[in-house]
C-alpha cells in the first residue's frame, strides 16, 4: 500500500498530478514536533519498573532500542499510590520515579527520538494489597469488576470499590496535575491522558460502571466532566499541542461496557475540540475480538474530532497504509509489533520478516523478551 502511485484529479490533464496519499512512512507535523513517519510505539504495560515504581537502566535501553518511532507513548503510569493496579509498574508521583524516567527520555533523546508519558489511575482495577493502608480501591460507583487483581501474592478476586464522594474529586484532578508536572521535569516531550480500557476515567465515561448521580453522573456531559477536567489540567501545565488523550469506545476489557458507545464517545471527542490536543489515540478494537456493536461506528467518531487522529488496534503495515490513505487515521499505533521489533519502522520499509512476540515474557522478569530481541541488522548478521 506505500506503493499507492499519485493521482491525477477528475477532468484534470496528466500533468497535474495530486501529491501522493500518505502511507506510514510519510511525515507528519504533531503539534511542535515533526515525525520523520507515521507509525506510533503504543503503550505497553511490562511490569519491569524496579522498586518503589521507579524506572531502571533496563527500562531505559527497551524504550531507545525503539527511537525509530514517530512517537513513543509509555507503559502507564501511576499518577499516586492510589492509582496502583498492578505490581512493577512505574509511578511519576515521586522524586525518584521522576529521576529514573528522566534516565529513559534522555537515552530516547539520545537517538533522536520523541516520547510522551502516559498517566494512569485504574480505579477499581486494583485491590487492598496493593492500596495505601490497605484501604479499597476507588471508583465512581461501588460496582465490583468481573474476574482477578494481580497482586504480589497472585491473583486475588476484585473487591467492590469504594465510590469516591464529591468532594474527593478535586483531589484527583490534582493527582493529574501534579504527575503532569513531574512528567515535564522528567524531559518527556508530552503526556498522554489515559481515558481508556477500563482505569478510572473510562470508568467515569462508560454507563456500566457509572451509576452516580450527581455532576459526574447520569448523562454523558456528566460522565465526562472528570476526563475534560484532568485533560484541561494537564494541558495548562504542558500546553494542549503536547498532551494527547486514549479512549476505547468498545474494549470490554476490565468489565467495561456502555448502553451507547457512539453518543458517549462522538460526545467525547467533540468536547474535546475545544482544547486544541495533540491527538486523540482511539484503541478501535474490543481487547476480546469480538464484533464492535452495531452502533459504534469509528469513522464518525474520527469525523468528530478536529485534530490528529491514532488508530489503534490490531493493525499491521497494510491496514496501517490504507488507513492513512483513506483519511481514516493521522497515525497508526502498533504494540506488540514494537515489542518484538525494536526497529520496526525499518523492517515495514524493506517489507522484511518480523521477529514474533513471546507471549510468556510479556509481563514480569528481566532483559529476556524484553531488551533481547533482535534488531534486522543483527538478524542479517547472524543469518550470514
């Protein structure tokens, strides 16, 4: 699909050619920044962060082993002790998280690289064990998700989640402002508002695990206030070109649904507009690969949205290609092809075979499956 050839416009003489749709390795202007190619590194949760959540020299060489994307978004990250949902998961709320990350976005820099930090709270997608004072994890609503936290001791079942009072909620947005603040120190070009596959904010938009009733509650422009109020948060420390927002309008991951997913998020999305965001990274795909409802419709919600549009879910370099040259996406995000292919831009360029992912070390452990594998020249190398 990058070989699409130019074309000539209806009624128009061969000559006057129209400029070439644009295919993964095409530039891109996003906000400040100019991306030698489309093709976005998505965030991938490895719980490799070292104690206290701070991030290693380990972290560091996976994160610049993949420069060669247009734009890295981090793993998530706890924005506070209370966003913990998972153990060896890094946190930005700390002086020596700041330090560690700032060891990674120096080694991208290194390499000419661009990354932004994406900020995380999961809510109810956590459990005592992993709470300050083993107190319960918080929600909008009191709902106990389906399935097991993961836990230092193992899998644990969910526990119903205490709903937070209104008068906690200012206290969040103040969590978001704050890691925002040390995502800045730590040199990240930009952060990412994660709103998306089931954590706190996706809670707060979705009807199946927001019930309240008061001003966060009830009707979507309630359900989206807390989202609208930590993305302007966030962006009055970094400025709204360098902040970008993750939904998910499908994925039921986590217990995740809603009575109406293209009222709720074509709501979103125009909210949205007013800021002036870098972009909008929409996961398309329900993380169960099951058929999005008949009423979700992704090309009117990108049609809502006035700024850079990321696809992402399931795409390989052709779906990839013809997104961007239908005017479906801006960018194009891949997860697992970056985890297993540090160089993947150069790979889909030179339509070489990819190094395929390890399931069994995706989450956990050291440098195996992690740092280890092969970049194509050393693959060149070794086959020689």
């Amino acid at each position: 699909m990058s070989d699409l050839p130019t074309k000539t416009a209806p009624g128009a003489s061969p000559g006057d050619r129209q400029p070439r749709p644009p295919d993964l390795f095409t530039p891109f202007q996003l906000g400040p920044y100019s991306l030698a190619n489309r093709m976005v590194m998505a965030p991938l949760t490895r719980n490799r962060a070292g104690p206290g959540g701070v991030p290693q020299a380990l972290n560091a060489a996976y994160y610049a082993q993949r420069a060669s994307a247009a734009l890295i978004v981090t793993e998530a990250s706890q924005i506070s002790p209370q966003g913990l949902g998972y153990p060896n998961t890094p946190g930005i709320h700390e002086p020596e998280q700041v330090a560690g990350w700032r060891r990674v976005t120096e080694a991208v820099r290194a390499r000419d690289g661009r990354i932004f930090l994406q900020l995380w709270h999961v809510g109810r997608i956590s459990h005592p064990t992993l709470q300050p004072g083993g107190a319960l994890p918080v929600a909008p609503s009191a709902i106990r998700p389906e399935g097991q936290a993961v836990t230092p001791d193992g899998p644990r079942d969910f526990v119903t989640p205490r709903a937070l009072a209104l008068a906690e909620i200012p206290g969040i947005i103040e969590q978001y402002r704050a890691a925002a603040r040390n995502a800045l120190s730590a040199g990240f070009d930009g952060v990412e508002v994660h709103a998306a596959n089931g954590y706190l904010l996706d809670q707060f938009l979705r009807d199946g695990s927001n019930r309240r009733d008061d001003a966060y509650g009830g009707p979507i422009a309630n359900r989206a206030r807390l989202l609208l109020e930590v993305t302007e948060a966030v962006a009055k420390v970094w400025g709204a070109n360098r902040v970008g927002v993750r939904v998910s309008p499908v994925n039921s991951f986590n217990s995740m649904s809603d009575a109406d997913p293209d009222a709720t998020f074509g709501h979103v999305a125009r909210a949205l507009n007013r800021f002036g965001l870098a972009y909008l990274h929409v996961v398309e795909r329900d993380f169960s690969d099951r058929v999005p409802e008949p009423s979700y419709d992704r090309r009117r919600l990108r049609a809502a949205f006035d700024g850079p549009y990321i696809a992402s879910g399931g795409y390989d370099r052709l779906r990839g290609d013809w997104a961007l040259a239908s005017g479906g996406a801006d960018l194009v995000a891949f997860g697992k092809h970056f985890l297993a292919n540090p160089d993947l831009p150069e790979r889909f360029r030179k339509h070489a075979p990819l190094n395929p992912p390890d399931p069994a070390t995706f989450y956990g452990g050291d440098g195996r499956g992690y740092t280890d594998y092969p970049a194509l020249d050393a693959t060149a190398g070794a086959a020689a």
